[in-house]
C-alpha cells in the first residue's frame, strides 16, 4: 500500500470520530484564548491598579508571625475603615524572608503590592547571600521597633545585670543564652561586646518562640535570654522568669526594668518594621501607599495593637530611612563578623 494510499485512508474517519476530533481541537484553542486573555488582564490589572483599589500585602514568612500579624492588622482596618478594597494578604516564607524580597523584586513598576521587613530581612538577606538585595526594592517607611528583654530563671542567682556579666566575662561558655531566632542572637552579641566579651566565646541555643525560650530557662538548659517583651512577658509577669533589663533606646512606658544603656551597656539593636515597594514604581506611588498606611496607623484600632503587641511607633521615610537602613546593614553585618559568621 502505497503512502498516499494511507494517508487517504486516514482521512476517511468515522462522522463520530471527526467529531471528537474537532471538539478537542476547539477546547485547546478556547484554553489557551481563555488563558491568554486572563494574563493579559492580570498584567493591565497590575499595571493600573493601585494600593487603594487593588492591595497585595507581602508577608515574607508564614502565617502566625510577627510579619504576617503586621500585614493582617493592617489588612483588617483597611478593610474596616474603607481605606482600601480588594485586599489580599499573600504569605511567602523561606529564606529568611529573601524568597519573598525576591517576589516583590520580580513585580517592578506593581503600585498595588508593599511588603512588610525589617531587621531580620536585613539579616536574612547576609546569612543567605541573597541575590536580592534591600536596595534593589523600593523603601516606603518604617513603622515601628520592637525591643528584646534580658531575662533570666525567676531562681537565678543573678539578681542584676552587673552579677550575670561578672559570671559570663569568667567562664563565656558556661552561661549559655537562648532566644527565639536569628535576631535575638544579635542583640546577644552586641551585649557581649560591650560588655568587654568576645561574642565568638559566646554559646547561643536558638529556639522557636517565647514558649521554648521560657521553657529553657526553667529546665536549666540555658541560663540568659533575650527575646521580644511581647514574647515574654506573661511569663515575666507570672513569675517565672526575671527581668534585668531592656534592649532599647530610651526608658519605655510601662516598663519597670532599666535600659541596658542606662546601666551603662550600649546595646540599641531594635527589631524594626518597614513597609517596602517593588522596584521602578513613582514617587507619587510611593506616597499613596505612605499615605494609606498613614491612614491605617491614625486609627484606635491600630494604636491598640501597638498597646497589646508592644509595638514602639517609628515613622521614618525619604532620603532618612534609606541612610538608616544602609547603617543598619553595616551594623548586622559587624556583628555577624564578631560571632565569626
């Protein structure tokens, strides 16, 4: 049989079987038009939306953090307060936060997508050597510091700051630290250096929250700690652990432990929270999604979270916060020398 014989043949097919034929053919083509149409309206809907109308806000980390909590509250009251519609909060963890920096980095020119970070993206973005880098997003401003607290067992024979460094500067290795990340190790490491202790001497146990920071302590398997106030203070409060001092710029409100700087430890390190834009968005983009996060903080329900989360307001912005940031990341970056990381 010859080959055009067969091609004749193959082209006699049952009415049933072309019909088949031509139904498959018209589903491919009716879902790539389909598909096509929804990424070109996705991309103009990206293109002309605005923080307003359209709001994607970035979580670098999993649900339940402390960056996704700012993002939820904030997601709330916009929604509440009609400061903005059609508002998604879009968690992206890993990394130390890099995976989602690199996100918001791949979505130049979006006006409708911010990203919460801050002192542990700065850290992440060292630890990981990450690609992406904070000055290749766009900073809008930042929002607020939290500061860690040095504790110890409610049983420690160390009642004061002076008596815990005496018993580290002996023998570093035989007064282990905990606390909840990467963060609260570098607040450890600036207290180890002003207080005259190589923090490359130092033992650090990283644990996964207040709860286990606590739970260290009292079993003994660490004997100091630094975490977040917010974090411990409920345990501060029942007793079971001791609070020396506090990890801030200046006495807070409702606070009765001293600064470590006040007792003459200069240990400032905060754990900072800014909102950051993708790359090539304007000026006036920048300042509507300033503006709405404006907004959001003028409010009670705002202020009460800062009231129950122990969040310290610290608006700043312009040429300002990028030269914080820039300092910022030299600090970090010293200190992990210190830690020889």
């Amino acid at each position: 049989m010859s080959d055009r014989a067969s091609e004749s043949d193959r082209t006699k097919s049952p009415p049933g079987q072309r019909n088949i034929i031509a139904l498959a053919i018209y589903a491919v083509v009716a879902v790539v038009v389909v598909t096509t149409a929804v990424v070109f309206s996705f991309q103009r809907g990206g293109l002309s939306a605005d923080i307003r109308n359209k709001a994607t806000l970035i979580a670098p980390a999993g649900a339940g953090g402390g960056w996704d909590l700012v993002m939820r509250e904030a997601q709330a009251i916009m929604r509440e307060q009609k400061i903005a519609t059609n508002i998604q909060v879009v968690n992206v963890p890993g990394a130390a936060g890099t995976i989602g920096l690199s996100r918001l980095h791949s979505m130049p020119g979006r006006a409708d997508v911010v990203m919460v970070g801050g002192t542990g993206l700065v850290a992440g973005v060292q630890q990981t050597k990450s690609a992406v880098k904070m000055t290749d997003v766009t900073p809008i401003a930042r929002i607020f510091e939290e500061y860690d607290v040095l504790v110890v067992p409610a049983n420690s024979p160390y009642k004061s700051v002076d008596d815990l460094v005496a018993a580290w500067k002996s023998n570093p290795h035989s007064i282990p630290f905990t606390g909840g990340g990467s963060f609260d190790q570098l607040v450890m490491a600036q207290f180890a250096k002003a207080a005259g202790i190589d923090p490359k001497n130092t033992t650090y146990i990283p644990k996964a929250g207040g709860g286990e920071v606590a739970q260290a302590l009292v079993t003994g398997t660490a004997k100091a700690a630094f975490s977040g106030y917010a974090d411990l203070i409920d345990q501060i409060q029942s007793g079971r652990l001791r609070g020396l001092a506090m990890a801030a710029k200046e006495p807070l409100d409702g606070v009765d432990f001293p600064t470590l700087r006040q007792l003459g430890y200069d240990v400032t390190l905060a754990n900072w929270r800014a909102l950051f834009g993708p790359p090539g968005i304007s000026p006036s983009d920048v300042k509507n999604i300033r503006d709405v996060f404006d907004e959001v903080m003028r409010t009670q329900d705002w202020a009460d979270a800062e009231r129950n989360n122990k969040w310290t307001r610290a608006w700043l912005e312009g040429p300002e916060l990028t030269t914080f940031i820039a300092d910022e990341d030299r600090v970090i970056a010293d200190l992990y020398k210190e830690l020889g990381k």
